[in-house]
C-alpha cells in the first residue's frame, strides 16, 4: 500500500476512513455529505480501480489516498489496510469508518454536525457510537432506475423495509447481533442464519490497540460493541442508509461472481449475485419510504437517549 496523495492531517476533528474501488458514480455525493456533517479529513484506501476513482479522489485538498493492488478479501476485506492508518493517524482521534455506498444520518443530523455528537458521546461515557445498517432500494427494477453521477442516491432509492429486523447478541463479541431487511426477506429465506449483518460500530474514539474484527460489525476490545440501548435509556444510534442499489448494481455482481473478493464463502453468495444480476423489484406494498430522521426515531431504528437540544 503506497500514499498517492495528501497533506498534513489537520489535528483535531473526525477523521473519516475507507476502503473503495471504482465508486464515481457515488463519490462527490458521499464527499459531500460527510463534508456537510463536518468531517475534517479524509483517509481512503484505492483498491486497484480503473474509473477515475483514484485520480478523483487525488484532486480533493482535504483527502489522503493510498493505492493497493492487493486482495481485499486477503487484508480482511479491506480491515487490515484501514487499521494501519487508524493505528498512524487516529489514534486518540474520533475516527468514522465508512463504505462508499454509506450514509451516515442520526437524529437532528441535519442541523447537528459529527463534533457535536461526539462531544455528546464524551460528555455520556461512551467511546463508540453504533448504527443500523439501512438498504434503501427504488420501486421498480434495479436496472431501469436513472441516475446520474453526483446525484443524492436516496433521491432514486427512497425505499426500506420498516419492521422484518431480528436481533439477539452475539456469543462471541456480545454486540447486537442484527439481521432482517429486504437482503434477507429476498434472496436469504431459505438461510436466514446466513443473512447480511447490519449492526456496525462505525464511529470509535481510536486507541492503537483497537481493531475491526469483520468490517465494522464487530471490535475489539469487547466493550465497544456495547453501543445500543437495550434499556439504559441513554444511547443515541444512528443509520447508515445502504445505496447499494444503484443501476450498476448488475454490472458490480457480475465482477464480483468473477473477483470472489467481498465474501468468506463467496460460492454460498452465487446465487444472490445472481438475483441481483436478473434486476430484480425488491418493492413490495408494505415498503416504506424514507422522511428523513424523525421518521426512523420514531420506527425504533434509531435512538436518541439523552441526546438532546441542551446536549
């Protein structure tokens, strides 16, 4: 992994990290929106691609990039690059870990910006702040959604599915454990054990020995997975709306069907690329549009605590 571009890291402020690979259909959307939360600077990881995504991303003052052409699936699918950079540069540093097709909202997010949550987050105790994972999706097939590059994807993908979530807590790591959504309702029936997870810890107060265990789903130490409110009363938790519908979605499967990069047992996810390869319609009548945050407070899948206007 070799530094491509970036200056100086500024010294205070949430840094934001990620891995990507050939993502300019979403990219000067997402810059935008982590920019409008008040993110400071960010650290990204290029993964070999070949759409102008690296070059892009060389050009913005306020992003550092490092280029690999390495297996994602070798360095953990993309963990141990990012845990390289957090151990250099985050260290003692607010660090949000996000993936190009991410979202992050939180309550009053709109008006409230990252440093305000965190100074919250330090004010209540808390060093890690947790989100449901949210896949937003369009009515109709994937294939016939336009969009053009830089538009707000949630503009196309305004649907979710508002109540099919389980949760128990994991044996091992002893965060929430979530899975359900329309991934789950469509193309995991048969396997629901196997379904995409959708709890992740993707903002952490950084210490060197923290680490990732499978993306952000689950860290190291323990204690920092223990970031929902299971009767406390007092944790906020956010979204990460999921735009991985997008058009191109087909073109993406059809890749990874060959790539094999983006899972442990990529021949049990055949089928599913498949699925998706066949652009599908995941709406269905009990489908939900998104309103903005208020409306998934008030759904349970996300919480305030005592994150409030005094806060």
């Amino acid at each position: 992994m070799s530094q491509v571009s970036g200056g100086e890291v500024p010294s205070d402020g949430v840094l934001v990290f990620s891995t990507m690979r050939n993502e300019m259909l979403r990219l000067e959307h997402w810059l935008s929106h982590y920019r409008k939360l008040g993110a400071t600077h960010f650290l990204i990881v290029d993964n070999n691609s070949d759409d102008g995504t690296e070059d892009y991303l060389a050009q913005q003052p306020d992003v550092s990039v490092w280029s690999t052409t390495d297996s994602y699936k070798a360095s953990r699918f993309g963990v141990d690059w990012l845990t390289c950079l957090q151990i250099n540069f985050g260290a003692g540093r607010w660090c949000l870990t996000v993936d190009a097709d991410e979202l992050l909202v939180y309550p009053d997010s709109a008006t409230r910006d990252l440093d305000a949550l965190t100074n919250h987050l330090e004010a209540t105790g808390h060093d890690a702040f947790g989100t449901l994972m949210l896949d937003m999706y369009p009515k109709g097939p994937l294939g016939q959604v336009s969009f053009k590059e830089g538009q707000d994807p949630i503009q196309v993908l305004p649907w979710f599915d508002g109540d099919n979530y389980r949760a128990k807590l994991h044996p091992v790591f002893g965060n929430l454990w979530i899975q359900g959504g329309v991934r789950d309702r469509l193309f995991f029936g048969g396997q629901p054990e196997r379904s995409p997870t959708l709890n992740k810890t993707p903002l952490v107060k950084w210490r060197r020995k923290y680490a990732y265990v499978t993306s952000t789903h689950q860290i190291l130490p323990r204690r920092l997975n223990d970031v929902f409110d299971m009767g406390q009363g007092d944790r906020v938790s956010g979204v990460l709306l999921h735009t991985k519908f997008l058009p191109n979605i087909a073109v993406k499967s059809e890749e990874e069907l060959v790539r094999a990069q983006h899972f442990e047992n990529s021949e049990l996810y055949q089928p599913y690329y498949n699925a998706l390869i066949a652009d599908p319609d995941l709406w269905v009548e009990t489908s939900i549009k998104y309103q903005g945050t208020a409306q998934l407070e008030a759904m349970g899948l996300m919480s305030r605590g005592t994150w409030n206007s005094a806060s």
